[in-house]
C-alpha cells in the first residue's frame, strides 16, 4: 500500500528538466516584457520606464494622470513603441525559422536565409527603390510588399528546383537555396551599379544591411506580428514532426511520417515568416543561426520547449541590438546588421571550433 502511494521516481530526470525549461522560458518572457519597456525609453531623448507605461496604458484606454509632454507622447507612442515591436516580432521570427530549418536540413549551420530569401527581399526593394516598381498602385508600402513577394517568390523558386529531382532532401534544398540567392543578388547589384541615383542606392544598401527605422503604425506590422505568432504556434504544434525529421528521414519513416512532405509542408510557413521579417527590415543576420544554439543550451533540444524559447531569445536579442544601432553612433544611426554581426560571428566560430573538435 505504502508503495501505491509513492510517487513514481524519475530516474532520467525527464520531468525536473521539463519544469526547468518551463521556468526558464517564463523568466525571458518576463525580460521581454521589461526590456521592451526599458528599449522605448532609450534614445537621444531618454524617457523615464515609469513614463513609458504610464503613456502606453493610456494609449490602450486605461484611466492614467497625464504628466508628460506632447513631445514625449509621440515619441514614445508614434516611433518608438513601432519600432520596439517590430524588432521583437522580426527577431522571434528569424529566430524561430532558424531552429525549424537546423532540423528540416540537419544542418546546425543552416539559417533563414539559405533559402534565398534574403537574396529574394533585396531584389523586390531595390526594384522599389530604384526602379520606383509598384509605387503607382502601392504608395508607400511598395519597399515592403515588394521585398515580401521577392522574399516569398525566391522560396518558392528553391522548393520547385529542390522538387524537380524527385524527393525534396535537406542538401537539395540548401543547394538550391545557395544557387538561388547568389543569382538575386547578382540582380540586386547590377540594379545598383546601373542607377543614376546615388541617394537611391545608398537606400538599397542600407536597407539590405538591415533597420527597424521604417517601423510606424500600419498594416504590415500587423502582417509581421500575426506571421510571426502563427509561425511560432504552428511550429510548436509540430514539434514532434520537427525532432522526427532532426533525427533523420528513416526515424521520421519509421514514425509514419512522410519527411518529404513534411518538409515542403514546413518550408512554406516558415517561408512566410522570414519573408515578413525581411521584408520588413531588410536583411538582419546571424539571428537565426546563433539563437536557436543558445536556446538548445537552456531548455534543450526538444522542438515543443526549444521553438518558443528560440522566438523569446530572438526578441530580446534584437531589441538590444537595435538600442545599440541607435546610440552608438548618436545622432548617425548604425545599420542593424553591422550589430548582429559583430556580436554573432565569434559565437559562429566558436561553434566551428566546438564542432570540428569533436
């Protein structure tokens, strides 16, 4: 009877790393949550924490005692909160299609933009910016629809190469996805070495090393946020799917499940993600490839705790980032991806090393 009521042990420890990772993925939801407070008040204009959620509460309809400028109100409310959401969503997007597509390609060194994506957004603003493509009928959202379809139509293109050999594999989706990105930006650069216009292709590279600054109130942060939230979840929902195919296509066979179409099915939304992401700060590296490593190193490799950890760690990470894109340089703002990159690539040879010294 006593051992009836015992509870069962654990000898692999299963459920205590479980209760670990659950614990640690709420502490960086609840960094997230300050961190985006604390980002808003940085700036060439600092604002106090306090005043930034006493001026967000307000624009949410809560009853809250005016006691800032009008100044104040729309620098916090008009350009900076924007842009803190789109670095948040763009940064838990990159970082969740990195995790989904290391274990759709079996690649640890995989990222985003192997799909050409990066290639693709470039091509579609640089048409924008240059060319003036789509502005007749756009306005200004033509920078951004157009790198979106770039993005989405380069992804595309590297599915139905990848497809036209049969089985769609993880080395002939990278393959394709190399060939493919490095024939868009070859169209990028002859697009920029063939304009007239020095302040147009000073946009494109900006624009292409990556900025949060086209950030405001429109439709296509919420086309950012609701890609990035349906990616997350659905990724999430097909955890199982994701560690059956990191195992590799004869565990995923033996599950009954088709690696195939699982990872064209995949490919898609996760395509859709970084075509948003992209397409909506240009190209930012190193997120993608470095976050999810980190996020493996907290709550493990399991896709169920590792995909959200992954898109909480991308937000504060980029959220950071851009701070530093902001001040280093006051009042010059430094591109994003100069950031990412100095920061990701010693974590990225340091990872070769670890590898290459197994």
């Amino acid at each position: 009877m006593t051992a009836l009521l015992t509870p069962r042990a654990d000898p692999l420890g299963v459920r205590a790393r479980s209760r670990a990772a659950g614990g640690r993925i709420l502490v960086l939801a609840l960094l997230l949550v300050l961190s985006a407070i604390v980002c808003v008040g940085i700036g060439p204009l600092v604002i106090a924490p306090g005043t930034v959620l006493a001026v967000v509460l307000h624009h949410l309809g809560l009853p809250v005692p005016v006691t800032w400028s009008p100044a104040q109100d729309s620098i916090v409310w008009d350009v900076r909160v924007p842009r803190v959401l789109l670095g948040a969503a763009v940064g838990a997007g990159l970082a969740v299609s990195g995790a989904a597509l290391q274990a759709m390609v079996r690649n640890l060194l995989a990222d985003p933009y192997v799909l050409g994506v990066s290639g693709g957004a470039s091509t579609g603003a640089a048409a924008a910016i240059l060319l003036g493509a789509g502005s007749a009928v756009l306005g200004q959202y033509a920078q951004s629809v157009l790198a979106f379809a770039g993005a989405l139509g380069s992804a595309l293109l590297v599915l139905a190469i990848s497809r036209a050999g049969g089985v769609v594999t993880s080395l002939r989706l990278l393959i394709a996805g190399v060939a493919v990105g490095y024939a868009l930006s070859a169209v990028t650069n002859l697009m920029i070495f063939s304009s007239d216009s020095a302040e147009g292709s000073r946009s494109v590279m900006f624009w292409m090393l990556g900025s949060l600054a086209l950030a405001r109130w429109d439709a296509f942060l919420l086309v950012v946020a609701v890609a990035v939230a349906g990616a997350s979840l659905a990724l999430t929902a097909c955890s199982g799917v994701l560690d059956a195919l990191g195992a590799g296509d004869e565990t995923a066979t033996a599950l009954g499940i088709d690696a195939a179409r699982a990872r064209i099915a995949l490919l898609i939304g996760v395509s859709l993600c970084t075509a948003a992401a992209v397409a909506a700060s240009g190209s930012i590296g190193f997120v993608g490839l470095v976050v999810p490593h980190l996020a493996r190193r907290l709550v493990g490799a399991a896709h169920a705790r590792l995909v959200p950890a992954a898109a909480l760690l991308g937000a504060l990470f980029l959220l950071w980032a851009d701070v530093l894109s902001r001040v280093v340089l006051q009042p010059r703002e430094l591109p994003i991806g100069v950031i990412t990159a100095i920061i990701g690539a010693p974590f990225l040879l340091a990872l070769v090393r670890r590898h290459l010294a197994r």
